[in-house]
C-alpha cells in the first residue's frame, strides 16, 4: 500500500550534486526518519519523493508504482513543510479543506473530513481563524490536519517541528509520534535534530552528502554505527574517536568510566587527562585527552552526576576504561571493520 | 527634623536635540512645507476658481456658486470629454496591469538574459514621457507610421487604405490607450514581480502537492495573496490615468473632434489656453468627489483583505 522505494536516485543542480545515489526502502505504515546536517540532500530527496523535483536519474515506487513522471497531485503523498505552507487569506477550515476541493470531493463529504481531522488535532474552535491568529503549535496542527484528509498513503513531513520553541516542540514530538501510530500512515520525517529522529523513528536514515550512510532503528545506528561519520553525528557528545594502527577506536562518551567504577568483564585501560568538567545537573561531561593517543576531537566522558568523582580533578590524570564488548573499530577509510582491540 | 535641599536641575539645553518631540516636527517640516504650498494651496485655489468667475479678462473672483459646473455639465463636449476619461483609463488600466502580469510570470522564469530583460521592461517608466510619446507619434504618423509598414508587409492592410492611427475618431481611441497602456506596462509588472516573489515557495509547494494545478495556484492561491498589492497599484494607476494630460495631449490634442478629448486635455484647454480659469478649475474638480470616494472603498476593502 504505502511502501515507498527509491532506486538509485541521484539529483544535480548544476554542478552540485545534491543526492548522490540513495537507494532505500520504506516499509508499509513505518515511521522513517531522514536525519543528516543541514545541506546533506535529505530535504531534496524528499521533495523528490513528492514530486515537487524531479530525479536527474533513479526510480521512485510509490505502492509498488513507478511514480517518476507521475506529478505530485496524483502520488497519494502528502506534505508538511518547515513553515506550514498554510494558505493566508484562508480560514482553517478552508486550509483543511483545500486538497479536498482540488479532488472535487462533494460539499458534505468535505465538511465531514475537515470536521474529522479538526476534531482529531484538537482544532475544533480555531476553523474560522486565519494563519496569521494562530500559535506556532497550532499552524502546525492545521498543516498536519491539511495532510490528513486526503487520507494520503505517504505522509512526508519536511522538519515540521523547527519553527517550535524547545518546550513545545517535546510536546508536539510525542503527539505527532502518537498520531503516526493511529493513523498508521507510512511517514517520511526529514530532520537535522537526532533526538526527534531517535526518539519518532522506527527506523532512522542517516545521510550525508548526498549518500545513505547508515538505515537502521535508533538503537541500532546509535550502538553500531557503519561509519565514523554515523558514529560523530548522533550522541551529545558523540562517540570518542581516538586513532590507532589501521583505523580509529570508537567509544560512547557514557561508555568511558573512572576504572575503579567498572568491575568485572574484559576492559580496555586508558589514561585519561581530565582538562574540564562541565556540570550539566544530571550529568558531568568531562573534557580532555587520553596518554598516547590522537584523537580526532576532544576526548569526553559523561558520568551520571551523582557519582562520587574522588581523585578527578581537571588538570591530573586518571585511570579509565572501556568494557570491550563497547568497543567499535574503525577502518582508515573510515568504516566499521571488526578489528580487536590492540589500545595498549 | 532635618532641612532637605533641592538643587533645580539645571536645563539641559545641550541635549535639546536629543528630545524626540522637538527634532520630529522639525525633520518634518519640510515636507509638510512642501506639501502645503504645492499642493494644499493651488488645491484650495482651484477650489475656489470652480465656484467663481475667474477668467483672464475678468479677474473679479466674483463668487457663482455652483454655476460652472452646471455650465460644463450641459456641454456635449465635456459629457463626450467624461466618457473618453472612463474608456481611456479603464481600458489602459485592464490592458497594462494584464500585459504586466502576463510580463511578471514570464519574468519569475529562470533564463538566460533574465536581469537585462528585466530591465528593459522597465524603461518605458525611466524615458520622459514627453520623448516616449514622440516615438510613438512617429510610429503612428500618417505617412512614415512603422506600424503600418509591417502590416502592409504582412499583408494585413492595403497599402492605398492605411489606417490614419491619429487621424480617426476610432483608431485615435486605442492609439492613445496603445501609448499609456504601454507606459503603465512596466509599472504593472514591477508590481507583479514584487507580489509574486513575496509569495512564499512553502505555500505554492503546498498548494502542487495538494494538487492545484496552474490555473488554480494562480486564481485561488497567488492572487488572492498578492491582491493588496495589485489593489494599491490599481488605485495609483487610476488616480493618475485620470489626471494624466500628457500622453493624449501630444498625441492627438484631444482631436480628431474632440474623439480623444479627456478631462485634463480639456481643462487644459479651457482653463489655460482659452484662459477660463474658473471653468478649467471645474473640470479639473469635477471627478475630485467621485476619486475620493472610489479611493476610500478601495483602501478600505485593502484594510479587510490584509492578511
């Protein structure tokens, strides 16, 4: 039904190549988000998907169709965009019942839909505002009502939540994720912000100019990363990347640990420089550098703030470590590899 | 109980123009200066002029009351003179903002060459209108007309009929709509272009994916957003089509027989060259209550629609 599947697509403006041979596929009714930094083509590859561009090569299957040079009205795809794209001069309700009026849906039928969705995201008393007298959480609501009633097999959110105040946009997070899981539309959500894409995903898409990193579920990209890039992208802070014979040595700042704190298991020791600490109210990040080693970024270790950090102070080193089972090892080109541990 | 001296601030006269409510009314001045003398009292005179006798014989200012009016009234040339004004402005007005919105789409589009072609748009805007009008009384002439070589060329028009462009009542009518149709032409797409591109790509992306197409985008989405600004630009394009002597009058002179003859053609020749001030000033004022109201509504309904 909703399954999408790009081949290959690859986009050029110009010299520019903004999508560089993404292949995926999207299950049925899954909530997939695309999560790169900005400028990565994540955004183009949506608007591809939509049909709002058009693929300099690749196939797009939407429902098991070949949609290329299908135009955007008859994808069955609907879009929410970063700034809502809601119409001015429209009142809520005629926002939501736009799409409804372009497919010459008959007048009774369009009441019952846009009373539907109102009633669905809570925007029963605000049809006969204008855009402009709405909230930001309440533009966002009406777009995503505007998508709903065409009840399209493809919704394609375009960083929906960005225009938000941080408070809110927690709160318009869990909502959306709860509402994906009503309607169970396939959803494509493209955001540069990891902890929407960890915390909506089901799976989660990492892209980086251009090119498909890394598709997986949260826990999956974040405890196995393909690749170093994957592996410096998601976390706060992000995974430590010291260098070594053949490759890097990856481990979670939460993975690195005073050594008396660790017990049992096979461990990797490394000496850890400690140059600041940063108290963050339930965690300390401490910054620094381990003896012997290069490492790409500063070093960091985050421990829960409640632990006692006796013989830790800025300045002084201290015995670490890391279980080997949190090991990950990177080849030179950048790439997961399965090499052992040799840090000593 | 002790004794509390209060020392009188001494007057800040060195941050005398720091105090916005001393330096407004002065940065203002001039232009209200401005405005008073150059507009405010040849305004009022001409006020009084359409209700008195004045004329260059006769400068008595005695006052008639409304006389004038009903004088010009009852003249067949003037009510030709009103009819000519409302064909003229409102033809020119429909033509140019038409060809300007057509200009304005096929200027958003991406080509080669696009910032020149932008600017040559504008350039019957930049040319003095009396250099302008010129060009096209020779394109228009009876003998050398370059419009009627091509269509004789074409094959559209017979060579021993030409068409006299300034020479008949008719042809005479479209000449000068033609001439100030094509100088509200860049105005028209300036206005377009300005509409347009405030138009945010978010929303004309909404609109494709919620699947309107051409027509649609344009007639239930662009132009209702953009209509403030097409409303402004057609109460200024009306304002001054009405008022505007400049291209009828060198053109045609208001003639053949009057067939071009419009208010500020006529006023001018009454009031200046047959030196009836006090009738010139009533045509002139004539249309000055109907404008006032048509402006007000306009401005009005733009208050409504503001979005």
């Amino acid at each position: 039904m909703g399954a999408v599947t790009a081949t290959n697509i690859r986009k050029q403006f110009g010299d520019v190549v903004a999508v560089d041979g993404i292949s995926l596929a999207v299950r049925d009714g899954e909530f997939l988000v695309l999560l790169g930094p900005s400028g990565c083509g994540k955004t183009t590859f949506l608007r591809i998907i939509a049909g709002l561009e058009r693929a300099t090569s690749g196939e797009i299957l939407i429902g098991g169709e070949v949609v290329n040079e299908v135009p955007p009205r008859a994808r069955g795809v609907a879009m929410v965009f970063q700034s809502y794209g809601l119409y001015p001069h429209l009142t809520v309700a005629n926002n939501i019942a736009f799409p409804l009026r372009t497919q010459r849906v008959a007048k009774v039928e369009i009441q019952r839909k846009v009373a539907w969705a109102a009633g669905l995201l809570g925007l029963d008393r605000l049809l006969h505002r204008r855009p402009r007298e709405l909230s930001g959480g309440e533009r966002q609501r009406v777009a995503l009502a505007r998508a709903l009633v065409r009840e399209p097999t493809v919704f394609l959110l375009d960083e929906p939540l960005s225009n938000l105040d941080a408070k809110l946009r927690a709160t318009a997070r869990s909502e959306l994720k709860q509402f994906q899981q009503t309607v169970r539309t396939t959803t494509i959500y493209v955001t540069h912000d990891q902890v929407e894409a960890m915390g909506m995903g089901d799976r989660i898409a990492v892209i980086d100019h251009g090119k498909l990193r890394q598709i997986g579920t949260p826990a999956e990209i974040y405890d196995d990363p393909a690749d170093e890039f994957v592996a410096g992208f998601l976390g706060t802070p992000p995974m430590n990347l010291i260098q070594r014979d053949g490759g890097s040595l990856g481990f979670r700042p939460e993975h690195f640990l005073p050594k008396e704190l660790l017990n049992g298991a096979a461990l990797t020791e490394l000496a850890f420089r400690i140059d600041r600490m940063e108290y963050l109210g339930s965690e300390r990040i401490l910054y620094g550098a381990i003896d012997g080693f290069a490492a790409k970024r500063e070093v960091t270790a985050k421990l829960p703030a409640h632990v006692q950090l006796t013989g830790i102070r800025p300045g002084e080193w201290h015995p670490f470590a890391v279980r080997e089972t949190e090991l990950r090892f990177f080849d030179l080109d950048g790439r997961r590899s399965e090499g052992k541990a040799q840090a000593q | 109980m002790t004794a509390i001296t209060l020392t009188p601030r001494p007057a800040r006269s060195r941050f005398f123009l720091d105090r916005a409510e001393i330096v407004g009314p002065l940065f203002i001045a001039p232009a209200i200066l401005y405005v008073v003398l150059l507009v405010g009292l040849p305004f009022l005179l001409a006020l009084y002029y359409s209700v008195s006798a004045y004329n260059i014989f006769n400068e008595s200012l005695a006052f008639v009351g409304l006389k004038n009016f009903r004088d010009i009234i009852g003249s067949e040339i003037f009510r030709r003179t009103l009819i000519n004004t409302l064909v003229f402005t409102i033809s020119a007005q429909i033509i140019g903002l038409l060809l300007g919105k057509i200009g304005a789409m096929l200027l958003m589009q991406e080509f080669r060459g696009r910032g020149i072609a932008r600017a040559l748009v504008v350039l019957p805007w930049a040319v003095p209108v009396s250099l302008a009008t010129v060009a096209w009384l020779w394109m228009f002439d009876s003998l050398y007309s370059v419009i009627n070589w091509t269509l004789i060329a074409l094959g559209l028009v017979d060579a021993a009929n030409r068409p006299q462009w300034l020479g008949q009542e008719d042809l005479a009518m479209i000449a000068v709509v033609v001439v100030h149709a094509w100088r509200l032409f860049p105005f028209g797409v300036v206005i377009f272009l300005a509409g347009f591109t405030s138009v945010p790509k978010d929303v004309l992306d909404a609109a494709t994916v919620d699947g309107a197409g051409f027509w649609r985008r344009n007639y239930q989405i662009i132009l209702p957003i953009i209509a403030p600004i097409v409303l402004i630009a057609l109460i200024f394009g009306t304002v001054f089509t009405f008022t505007d002597l400049s291209v009828v009058y060198l053109l045609t002179k208001g003639g053949p027989i009057n067939s071009t003859q419009v208010l500020g053609t006529y006023a001018f020749q009454v009031g200046i060259l047959s030196g009836d001030v006090a009738h010139g000033a009533a045509i002139c004022l004539f249309l000055f209550p109907f404008l006032l109201v048509a402006v007000i509504l306009l401005l009005r309904s733009l208050r409504r629609r503001e979005i």
